[in-house]
C-alpha cells in the first residue's frame, strides 16, 4: 500500500507529550470546576456528568462519568446504573438529532491495558458514520477479526445466565 501523506492533529500533541493539569482526577476536576482544567460540560444530574471529549474520535463524541469518583462499573451503586442508563439513552436521542450518526460505539476503558487513561471511570459515547474510514483499515486495507464470535458467546452465554439469575 502506498502511503499518500501526513495526518496532524496539533491540538493533540500536548496530551501525546503527557502535558496534563496538575491535579489529582481530571474528571473530579471537572466536577468542581477547577480553573485548571477545561471543562467541555455539556450538563450535569446530581449524579452524574455529560461532556464533550477534548480529543474527539469524531464529532459528537461524549462523555458520561459518575460525580462520585470510582474507577471501576463494578463500584457503582443501582441507582446510578439506572440513572447512567437513562443519560445513556437521552444521550443518542440527543446525538441522533444533532449529528444524525449510522452508528454507535459505547463503552469504558477499564484497566491499564484496556486503554483507561483517567482512573476515574467514564463511558464513551461515540458516534460512527458510515463513510468513515478507521486507523486499521486505511493503513492495512483490512478488517481486523480477533475471535470467532460464536466461540466468544459459547463461553460467555452460561456465566451471563448464571450472573443475571442472582
């Protein structure tokens, strides 16, 4: 494949360089609205928090984290799962109108080596378009296919009846 030229992205460089506020939670920074951190909340619960990504994967792409900070879903009580899922859902509404995506990435990064950057958890919502073209795709001019999907839920589809009978 040949390549064709650069893509830069310098609102992002400071970040890459790891040039961040100093403070200890950037969310609970953003939750009491520390001048040292530029805050993109787009609207607050009293429980929760929906902002903007400062570095979007494409248009529309938004945050919902808990005020309260916890770093893994598994801390989080049953009423703000409830509430988090209701935001969710108000959340595409929202995006549907504004944006008019074709699709919808959703979900957390939870770990180190699940990409979480922020110890704070925070759900990803980000919009997809049917046009669009990822990183693998243009570099490699291919799909990238980790598991047989159908092995996946033969693993999983007894552990989640077991769970969710509880």
């Amino acid at each position: 494949m040949k390549v064709k030229g650069n893509l830069f992205i310098p609102s992002k460089v400071r970040y890459v360089r790891g040039e961040k506020p100093n403070v200890d939670c950037i969310l609970c920074a953003i939750r009491e609205k520390d001048k040292k951190v530029e805050s993109l909340e787009i609207c607050r619960t009293s429980q929760f928090c929906i902002c903007a990504n400062l570095y979007p994967y494409n248009p529309g792409h938004i945050m919902i984290f808990p005020l309260r900070h916890i770093e893994d879903i598994r801390e989080m009580k049953k009423k703000e799962a409830a509430e988090l899922f209701t935001l969710e859902i108000i959340s595409l509404e929202i995006l549907d109108e504004v944006f008019k995506p074709h699709g919808y990435n959703i979900g957390y990064n939870l770990g180190p080596c699940g990409g979480n950057s922020i110890k704070h958890l925070h759900q990803h919502i980000v919009p997809r378009f049917s046009n669009e073209l990822g990183f693998v795709d243009v570099i490699t001019e291919s799909r990238i296919i980790v598991d047989d999907p159908r092995l996946s839920l033969s693993k999983l589809k007894n552990l989640f009846a077991a769970k969710l009978k509880k």
